[in-house]
C-alpha cells in the first residue's frame, strides 16, 4: 500500500503557516510538539511504544501456538493495519463492511467480521469485495435462523451462487449477540451445514463482557463461557458440521485476552485448529481501563513488562480562573471519556522542551466540547497558562475516532511522521 497521504490546513492541529505537506516528509521539518510547533489540542503516538507493542503481542500469540487478527475498528488507520500485517498479524478484524473495505484496501487478505452480516447493502458490498480480490476470505458471525433466512433470502434474489464463509458465535447472556443455548447453537450449526448461501468454518466468542477486572470473577466467568464454546465445537465436529480444511476458532478482546488461549487451542478435532487472537487495543494501550486489566494478565503469566501507552492527547491551559482549578484546551471532541475522564500524565512548562510526570494528584474532573476541567491541589504544584499537559485516555478506540491524523513522535517529542483515520 501507499502509506502516504498529504496533510493540509483542513487537518486539525496542523500548522496555519505551513504548505501541505506529505505524511513522509513531516520528519524533515522539524517541528516539536514541545515547541508549539502544532496547535493544541494534539493527539500523537509514541513510536517507541508503537514498535514494542506491536512486537511484544505478536511474540505473545507466537508463544501460545495462536494466530492474531487485530480489530481495526480500534484506530481505523492504514497505515497501522499495515504495520499490524507487517509485523506478522494473520489478518485482521472489523465490525462492519465499510470498516472492512478500507482493511482490504491497506492489504488486508484474511478478515473477521466480528459481528453479524445480514442486510442487502452489506452483502453486496461483501460479495464485490470478495469478486474484486482475488485469495481474500472473510468469516462473518451468524447467530440466529432469523440471519440465516435474510442471507438465503438475498441470495435468491440475487442470484448469487457462492456460499459466504461464516462462524457460529456463542453469546453470554444479558449481554450483546451470540446463541445463548447449546441446543439452539447445534440447531443453527445444522441450518448452516444445509445452507446454499452460507458455509459453518468455526465458531467464535467475545469474553469481554464476562470480565470486570476481578481476578478470581475474571477467571471463572471466561472460564464458563469456553466450556460452553468447547461443548458446542465438539459436538459440531462430531456431527461433520465445518466444511472447511481448518476450524477456526476465535475470541479475545484487549481486556483479558490470555483467558481465551485454552479454547483457540482446542484438541482431540477432526481437523486441523486455527485458533485466531482478536485483541486490537494492544497497539496503542491506555492509561486506565486496559492498563487495569493488564495488571492482572501480567499477574496471571508472570510477566515483568508487557504492553507500553503509546497514545497521548496534549493540551495547554488556557485559563487558571481560580484556586484548584485550571481548563486546558481538550474537550470530548478531542479525547476519549466514555470509561473515564483524561488522565494527566505528563507536564512541559510553558518554554520547557522536557516533560516530567504529572503530579499525582491532579485529576480532570469533567469535560466540555473544548475544555477539560484540571483540578489540582493549590497547596502542592500548580499548573500555569501557556503550560502543556500530556492527557492519557482509558479505551483507546473512542479517541482515534474523534481525529483524521494522529503525529507520530519520539520520545523527545520531535514529529516524525503521521496516520490517517478512515472512520
């Protein structure tokens, strides 16, 4: 693919005096986000963290004996789906046709859709897909006769002679989509292995919902819903149900992604196992929600470093209107908060090239459009206008889609290159 793309004034945070420029040639001008060089607020990635990250994961799923299929719809960005597949990543993983058209676009050849399939629009928009490239195969999730009869209704109508490549997916119950039932999962399974329009490659979970960063709830609450999984493969594969030279089994969000490994690895089938890993916010990380969770995986493998937060969104405050309270230039149009609030991270003093931790106590309290409420102890260290603070997020996903750039940086903050979002 083409990982460059030309930036301008329509882009926010780029500089009002600087020509358009390519993405590839942002390293040879200079700027520094510590210089003011951009505008705040800025939303940029760590290279340092980027590469370790993308590495450490990859190690991670090579070590467990599994594949890995990032969820893109994490940072919608080509030129990080490329360095995914660059690094080795099987393929990768999206929640919609239109997410999945811009993975195919950055080379993307092997795809999930995590989610399930079903209107016209989108299966014709899959079905010329999968005519316009040649090698791509793309699973789907089906958990319903009611789907089932939508994708053969549609295929009739269409005339469409293929069959659609398509897992069962096991759901747990009071939360999103999935057969809740063994019996009824078995019944779909069959429905499926008679369909002229859909073909059953595997089966597929998503554990995230059983999960509240509990240890001991952690464990035994995955731990059900891959019995469960296990029941329902078993049985399929005695009932000659997959019709594909793999069974592709799948699960892992970003939050307890080492609990799935035993089911992705199942033994004793009839044919060979492609166990397929599917966290996507291991790239950037975070500085709340996953970071949490991470504590617990390290824990449970014994790991002493793991994943590193390679985004960060910086601002400048603005205003210090009063004792305890100052309001920097970011707001719910720049940072994610549907977890939590931004979490300050790092200082520069007005002037200063160098950033220092943030004091511990300060802690952003609200948000509006365009502002983020720093509260801080007037007693202790204080922030002043023209300071730059560095804001972490808690859950990546909801901060990629709030920029169409993000600058990729050193660790001195000098600007080195960018991405681009698609959402």
């Amino acid at each position: 693919m083409n990982d460059t793309f030309l930036l301008d004034h329509s882009y926010k945070s780029f500089p009002a005096r600087a020509q358009p420029c390519r993405s590839d040639a942002l390293g040879a001008l200079g700027w520094n986000v510590l210089a003011d060089d951009l505008a705040y607020p800025l939303a940029t990635l760590r290279q340092s963290a980027l590469a370790h990250n993308l590495s450490w994961m990859q190690d991670f799923a090579r070590r467990k004996g599994v594949q890995l299929a990032p969820h893109g719809k994490t940072t919608m960005s080509p030129e990080l789906f490329d360095m995914q597949l660059k690094a080795g990543a099987w393929g990768l993983t999206f929640a919609t046709i239109f997410q999945l058209a811009v993975g195919v676009r950055a080379g993307a050849r092997r795809a999930i859709i995590a989610n399930q399939v079903l209107s016209d629009a989108d299966l014709d928009a899959l079905a010329a897909l999968l005519a316009q490239h040649d090698g791509l195969r793309v699973w789907f999730l089906v958990d319903s006769r009611a789907q089932l009869a939508m994708i053969e209704a549609w295929a009739r109508r269409r005339r469409h002679g293929g069959r659609f490549d398509a897992l069962l997916e096991i759901g747990v119950p009071g939360q999103r989509t999935g057969v809740r039932h063994f019996d009824d999962a078995i019944d779909l399974a069959r429905a499926i292995q008679r369909s002229s329009a859909v073909r059953l490659g595997g089966v597929e979970c998503y554990e995230g919902h059983a999960a509240n960063c509990d240890n001991d709830h952690d464990v035994r609450e995955v731990s059900a819903l891959l019995r469960r999984v296990n029941e329902v493969v078993r049985a399929c594969d005695a009932q000659d149900l997959f019709e594909d030279e793999q069974i592709l089994l799948t699960a892992g969000g970003s939050a307890v992604f080492d609990l799935v490994i035993p089911m992705l690895r199942t033994a004793g089938l009839s044919r060979r196992v492609t166990g397929v890993l599917r966290s996507g916010c291991y790239l950037t990380h975070d500085h709340g929600n996953y970071r949490r969770y991470l504590a617990q995986v390290e824990r449970r493998e014994g790991l002493d470093d793991s994943l590193r937060p390679a985004l960060e969104v910086w601002s400048m405050v603005q205003s210090v209107p009063e004792e305890g309270l100052a309001l920097l230039t970011c707001g719910r149009r720049d940072i994610s908060h549907d977890i939590e609030m931004p979490i300050p991270v790092r200082l520069a003093r007005l002037g200063e090239r160098i950033a220092a931790s943030a004091p511990a106590g300060w802690k952003v309290t609200a948000l509006n459009d365009q502002h983020a409420y720093l509260r801080f102890d007037a007693a202790g260290i204080a922030p002043a206008v023209g300071d730059r603070v560095a804001l972490g997020i808690s859950h990546p996903c909801t901060t990629f889609d709030k920029w169409r750039w993000m600058a990729l940086v050193d660790d001195e903050g000098g600007v080195r290159g960018a991405v681009h979002t698609c959402f």
